[in-house]
C-alpha cells in the first residue's frame, strides 16, 4: 500500500473514531484484521518507533481538544446551527483534526506520513498547516481558504483565524541552514488574525488579547491589548457612467 493511501486511511479511522459515521477506508485497509495491525505494520515500513498502543494513548487527549476547537467553531460562528454541521461541513475543523492526529505522528518522528496528511487535509481544503506548527486549545478557523501555518509556528489559547492569512517565515536564503530553527510567528492567546494579513518570522510575537486587521503585514513584535490595522486612503471611487 503506498504512503498516501495509508495517511488517507488513518485520517479516516481517526475521524470515524471521534466523530462517528462510515469507516471510509479502502478494500485493502479494512481487509486488515483491524486497525491497530494495520497501523502497527504501517509505523514499521516507516520504520517509526511508535506503535497503535502508543497512538491509542493519545487519542482521548487529542479528542478532547478537538471538543473544545469545536465549541469555540460553534460558539463563534453564528451560522452555524449545530456542531454536527461543523463536523461534517466545515473545512477549517477538519483540517485542525487532521493537523491534531499528524501533529501526534510528527511528534513521534513518524516519518512521512504527518506530512502527506497535511497535504491531504491541504488538497480537501486549501489551508496549509505544518504538522510541526504547536496549536493550542479551543482554535477556530473561520473559512479558512488560503490560510499558511508553518512548522515552527507556535499558537496559544483561544485563537482564531480567517481566510488567506500567512504564519509564515522571512527571507529563507540558506535555507539549509535553517532546518531545526524557529523560522516562524509565535501568537499568544486570545488572538484573532483577520483576512489577508501576513505575520512572519521566528522572532516576531503577537501579544495576548491582540487583534490584528486584515491586509497587514507584520515582522515585528506586538504588545499585549493591541490593535493592529491598515489604514490607507490610497483608492478611489468611480462613477460607471463617466
């Protein structure tokens, strides 16, 4: 079986298991005696030493989390008329569940595989989040298309996200020389990051409590209590009919 069939099926157990519903793993997954040698002999060919005992440990902690990403979706979007349409419609909460279980595997140094999770939760969604960015509790992303989450980024507590924003690294010249290094934004809790707004850098840290507009463009730190915002007067209105 190859990597990306065996990462589609652990998202798909994984969401099966916490949420319920039809397993949608394939014909040769579900041939398997069960899951757990299935994915025991998955961890081997990618020589990991991790194994589904482990993996079941760290399922009630990931579900838990992933409880309270979904009170926050509920509890901040009033369109939403009930969790179960969060689960099974909002892109921004399956790609936290997909990070929450491949964050688990690349904490583990499984090999691979966190990352060709990502890239499907990517592909069904079109948000990017690293399997190595640390997310806190109760995160909420708000549409979400276009949203950038990089390795090392860092995010705290009650956080939330809209569409097209970037946690993202400056210049990477040398770039061989930055694996291992904090490349990108810390956010602290409390924060919410609207649309188009680009906070980049390993250095640069966004303060609890702060809220930063959309459209900015951020590689400096910012105090606690904060508002950022761009103001521009650099446009113009046009009658049609002239």
């Amino acid at each position: 079986m190859d990597a990306r069939t065996i990462a589609q099926n652990i998202i798909s157990w994984a969401s099966c298991h916490f949420y319920g519903g039809r397993c949608l793993c394939d014909e040769e997954a579900e041939s398997q005696c069960d899951f757990a040698s299935f994915f025991d002999q998955a961890m081997k060919d990618f020589h990991a030493d991790y194994s589904f005992e482990d993996f079941n440990k760290a399922l009630p902690s990931i579900k838990q989390a992933l409880d309270e990403d979904l009170d926050a979706a509920y509890n901040g979007d009033p369109a939403a008329k009930s969790k179960e349409e969060i689960v099974l419609s909002y892109p921004g909460f399956y790609a936290i569940m997909v990070h929450r279980v491949a964050h688990e595997l690349y904490r583990a140094k499984v090999d691979i595989l966190p990352r060709i999770m990502s890239e499907i939760a990517h592909s069904a969604t079109g948000i990017d989040i690293h399997p190595g960015a640390t997310i806190g509790r109760r995160f909420f992303i708000d549409h979400g298309t276009g949203i950038v989450i990089g390795e090392t980024a860092e995010i705290g507590n009650d956080v939330r996200i809209y569409q097209g924003v970037t946690l993202g690294a400056k210049s990477l010249e040398h770039a061989d020389r930055l694996r291992g290094v904090k490349r990108h934004p810390t956010v602290k809790d409390h924060v919410i990051i609207y649309s188009g707004a680009s906070i980049l850098g390993g250095d640069t840290v966004i303060g609890n409590n702060v809220t930063i507009g959309s459209n900015v463009y951020i590689t400096f730190s910012v105090d606690d209590d904060k508002i950022v915002r761009f103001e521009s007067k650099n446009y113009s209105i046009i009658d049609k009919r002239s």
